[in-house]
C-alpha cells in the first residue's frame, strides 16, 4: 500500500518506488537475479525525482509547507534544544496552545524559544487552533521575548501559521494591538532575535512574531501577506485560482531572497522536511548555532542599528520618473 498523505504531483514517484520494493522483495523470496531490472528501476526514480523537484511550482511548495507530517515547533524543540521547559500564559488572559514557548539550551548555550504549533490530528489541530495564535499568544509570546532580554537570552521565533486568529473573539480581545505592539517592541529588543519560517508564514499572524535580525525560510516553506485561496477569492471571486495566484504572489524562499525579504533560505531533505525529520532538524540546528554566534558578537547598539537598517531597506517605489527608490 501507499503511504498516506501523497501529494498529487509526487505520485508519480511513490509508485514508481512502490514498485522497485515489490521487486527487491519478491527477489528475495523467490531467490531470483532481477538486480539489472531494479537498478535501471532506482536509475529512473532518481532521474524522475529530479525533474519533479527542479521543477517545482509555488503551489506545489505550499503544499509542502502544510504537509500534516511535516515537522512543527514542538518537534523541533525536542530534536535542537535541550533541557527545553515550556512556559505558559500572558498573566493578562490565558494559555495560548497555537502559539508554545519557553527556555532551552543549544549546545549548551540558554535561548527562548517561541513559535506556532499545529495539530497533527483533527483533534490536536481544533485543540491548537491550526497553529492560528489569539492575541492572548502573541502576548505570551511578547512576554517569553521581554524577559529574554531582562537574562541576555537570544531569541529563536519559528513561524508556521496561516495567519492569525480571525474570529471576533479574537478582535474583542485586541488582536490587531498585541500584533502591533509586538512589532514594536521586537524592533527595540536588546537581544538577537532569529527567524525561521518553517511551514506557513501567512500574514499577520507570522509577522507577529516574525520581526528579527536575521529571518530565513525553510527550502518548501512561504511567507505571504494572504494564503493563495484567499488572494484568488479577492481578486477573481473564485478561490480555486489559488495555483495562479500562488505564481504571481512571489511567496517562495527563492523569490523572497530576491527581494530581499529573508536572508537565507535553509535546505531541506529532499521532498520535504516531512520526509526525514533529524535531518531537517539537523541542518535547522547548524544555522540557529551560526546565527546566534554571529548576532551575539555585536554590541547593543550595532545589534538594534542594523536591524533599522534591514527593515528601512525593504521595499521600493517609482517616482514620477520612472526610478526606483528605497522607500
């Protein structure tokens, strides 16, 4: 049987590697020498994988991102930091489950640590709220931010959330005040803040804790100001354009380093993080350590100056002339 969650494009080669394991064991059982027939087998699935992930499309990567085996903050934790203790709550409302946080060691080195976290289940993702945070979150997660700063902890912010919680519960609560005052107050934090987008990094609810000195973005990973469906449904009142919306978004790792968005896009395994965890955590560990040691190097000053200047620097408009301006 195929595993569950194909995606559609990817069927192609699941049966095609389906295929080889049922003659690598039908080999065995019969003692046969049909090793020719399977390596030219395994020669043309590596030639397919190839041509399917070098060619892959902004739709198809979305769908990587919100793979339901895809690793999320909580796996991450246990596989990169040690001694992790979670903390809860915003002492002014609640516990957040879509948004977990808390203190952990890196090589021995003590980091906060915040980020969204889905379900893996229906159950486990109504109880997490698909990883779409309340402003009690990001409240939780402005408080974990502050006292970083009071113990000179670096903060490591992992975003994978379709956006924030829309319902009027939320916007009763202030929803659009905590997102804003988080981004005021991580434009002045005195301590590193590092960015990863690990899945989905969907509007405002990614950019509520996605301010940062150094913001990277997983290889199958986005970062928009709307999910794909929800700029079709706007623009052509159909949200099964979503594909094409997804083209013309530019929301991928590669388009967003052009532009100079993020600054670093982090691989994957082949296929996706989903298709072997401690190695996506692997290579997510060897970037957090570079970029604490490089961010920590810098004076609070420098730290703070160079993050304005990052920001100042994003975005451009055309004047009456046809030039284009740093904004």
């Amino acid at each position: 049987m195929m595993p569950n969650n194909i995606l559609e494009f990817e069927k192609p080669l699941i049966e095609l590697q389906e295929k080889i394991k049922e003659l690598q064991q039908f080999m065995q059982e019969k003692d046969l020498d049909i090793g020719d027939e399977i390596m030219r087998l395994k020669n043309r699935a590596h030639k397919l994988e190839q041509e399917i992930y070098n060619s892959i499309k902004p739709w198809q990567i979305l769908q990587i991102a919100r793979h339901q085996e895809r690793p999320n903050t909580g796996d991450y934790i246990n596989l990169i930091f040690d001694d992790y203790i979670e903390l809860h709550g915003d002492r002014l409302y609640g516990d957040d489950q879509a948004l977990i946080g808390g203190i952990g060691l890196i090589e021995g080195k003590p980091v906060t640590i915040i980020g969204n976290q889905k379900g893996k289940s229906t159950r486990e993702n109504l109880q997490r709220n698909f990883g779409m945070a309340h402003p009690e979150g990001y409240r939780k997660a402005l408080r974990l931010m502050k006292q970083a700063e009071k113990f000179n902890r670096p903060v490591v912010s992992l975003v994978n959330t379709p956006g924030a919680y829309p319902g009027i519960e939320a916007e009763e609560r202030g929803q659009a005040v905590a997102i804003a005052e988080n981004l005021l107050e991580m434009s002045d934090l005195a301590v590193p803040i590092i960015v990863i987008i690990i899945g989905e990094g969907g509007s405002g609810g990614a950019i509520g804790i996605g301010l940062g000195d150094k913001v990277m973005m997983m290889e199958y990973s986005y970062y928009s100001v709307s999910t794909p469906e929800a700029c079709a449904a706007i623009l052509w009142k159909d949200s099964s354009k979503a594909p094409e919306a997804a083209e013309a978004m530019s929301i991928t790792a590669p388009d967003l380093l052009k532009l100079g968005i993020v600054d670093k896009i982090i691989k994957e395994p082949r296929g996706g993080a989903h298709k072997n965890h401690g190695k996506a955590a692997s290579m997510l560990k060897k970037e957090i350590l570079h970029s604490i040691n490089e961010l920590s190097s810098l004076h609070r000053e420098e730290l703070l100056q160079r993050r304005y200047d990052k920001y100042r620097k994003i975005g451009s408009f055309t004047d009456k002339f046809n030039n284009a301006q740093s904004s």
